[in-house]
C-alpha cells in the first residue's frame, strides 16, 4: 500500500473507501469466499493511494484466510501504513450456505481498539 501525503492536514475530515471486489479462499473447503470490505478512517498526514490500496485488495485472491482473520489484518496493515488519527473496518461476507457473516473493528490512536457498536453491522454499503 503505497501513501501521499495529506495537504489538508489539522483539518477535521472522514474518508470512507468502499471495496466490493475482495476474494479469498475459505482455509475449510477451498471454495471463494467474496467480501465487501468499508473502509472509514480520520486521516492524519497520510492518505492511501487507491489504486495501490486496490491492489492490495487483490492480494488476497488465491489467500486461505477466515473472515475474522481478514478483517484484522486489512485494518492492521491499513493502521501501521496510513497512520490515521483512527480507523474502522466493516467487512461483508456474500451469503454462503444460507449464512451471512459480518465483521467489524475499530482502532483509535488514543484508545486502541475500541468497542463497534452493534449496529454498523447492519448498515448498508452504498
């Protein structure tokens, strides 16, 4: 994930990035597993370049991960590269096998990780 730096830095904004195209490999069955993964952070002096941040994405393609395990770690790469002032992640899984699975994480640089509240689950992802 490659950065530029924020010329509107010590202004107060919120920068969300939608991605409906993240795939990787479900580590139980081998089938593929699709994601749409909400991205939503206060920016400090860095921003990401999207279309590296999309590439990034597309790492994961042929990746045996469970859903769990994918959210954290884009959150935790997206945290340690773009340093912003705090960040959260929602990933939807698509329904598979009659199930819908949805994972959140919040990270602050003050707090760490802090408490989602249950209804971002329920959000939906324009």
């Amino acid at each position: 994930m490659e950065t530029l730096p924020n010329k509107n830095r010590g202004k107060r904004s919120v920068s969300q990035h939608v991605f409906g195209e993240l795939t990787s490999v479900c580590p139980t069955t081998r089938l593929p597993d699709f994601y749409t993964v909400k991205l939503t952070y206060e920016p400090d002096e860095l921003l990401p370049e999207l279309k590296s941040l999309k590439l990034y994405f597309l790492t994961f393609r042929n990746v045996e991960i469970l859903h769990e395990e994918i959210a954290n770690l884009i959150l935790d790469d997206f945290v340690r590269t773009i340093r912003p002032l705090w960040a959260q992640i929602v990933v939807k899984v698509n329904n598979r096998g009659g199930i819908l699975t949805t994972v959140a994480r919040k990270w602050s640089r003050t707090e760490g990780d802090v408490s989602v509240k249950p209804e971002i689950l329920d959000e939906a992802f324009d």
